[in-house]
C-alpha cells in the first residue's frame, strides 16, 4: 500500500514538472489583464514528432483506489491540464531495468497540472472528481509511444 501526499515540484522533479498556476504569475500581458505562468514544463517530442493537443473525458475514481497498470511514453512527454479546480491523483514509478519500480503517488491541488517527462512510467488519469475533463499535450508521429505494465499484484493507494 502507498499513501498519496501531496504534490511538489521538488519531490516530482525527478518524473517531470508540476505546472502550477497558484501564487504569482511570471508576468503580465495584455495591458496588465493577464498573468503569464510561463515556460512551466519540458516538452520533448523527439525529432520525428510533433506537438497534439486533445481533450480527455475520464471517469472519476474513488480513493482508496487499486493500481494495476502503469505505462510510459518512449518517444515523448505528456502534460496534463485540468480543466476544472479539482484535485487528482498522480501515479508514477522509477524505472527498474526496463519495468516499473515502486510507485509513488501525489494528490494535485487545485491549480495544478502535470507534465510527464519522456520514458516515465505512470498511472492512468485519474480524477477523483467529476467532470473528468483535461487538456492534453503529447505528441504525435511516426512509432509506437505507448508501453504498458500490468502488475502482478495490485498495489492500493490512499490519501
């Protein structure tokens, strides 16, 4: 079992970027009416790829939630932005020789999004709150950029 804390950019650093629109923005824009947050994540998409940004609609889990497949993304990284202020949880794992080590989990708090970094096993998207809605930011192009890990023993994760 793992417990879930919360989400910081220091303890994610080593998976990716925390994309954080809480506190102070960077600048402002448009004659002072808008706060730019900017340059937040480390986008890699390789040299074949290109930039796609979709939308998500993803059912909302419960807490405690069982774990069983983790998955990561060789050829690109993926950012994911709630279009809502709930929280969500976030999986991750280092990697142990071509497999997923010991996950490790983080809650976001509102305001807060995330950017995979390429070749990071993670969890699924999973809300704790309905809508499901998230912006998507990955990549696109030739070669497969999907590897799965189905554990053999689910791990549970709490709050």
């Amino acid at each position: 079992m793992i417990q879930a804390k919360p989400l910081t950019a220091a303890d994610f650093a080593p998976f990716g970027d925390v994309l954080d629109a809480s506190g102070g923005p960077d600048r402002m824009i448009n004659e002072g009416l808008c706060g730019r947050f900017h340059d937040r994540a480390r986008l890699d998409f390789g040299p074949d790829g290109r930039a796609c940004l979709s939308i998500f609609d993803a059912v909302p889990r419960d807490l405690p939630y069982e774990l069983t497949l983790l998955e990561r993304h060789p050829l690109g990284s993926q950012a994911f932005l709630p279009m809502t202020e709930h929280s969500f949880l976030v999986i991750v794992a280092p990697d142990a020789g071509g497999v997923p080590g010991d996950p490790l989990a983080f809650l976001t708090a509102p305001r807060q999004g995330i950017n995979f970094l390429r070749n990071t096993w993670h969890g699924v998207l999973t809300p704790l709150h309905a809508p499901g809605l998230f912006a998507v930011v990955d990549r696109e192009g030739p070669g497969v950029n999907v590897e799965e890990y189905r554990l053999r023993v689910p791990v549970t994760v709490t709050a």
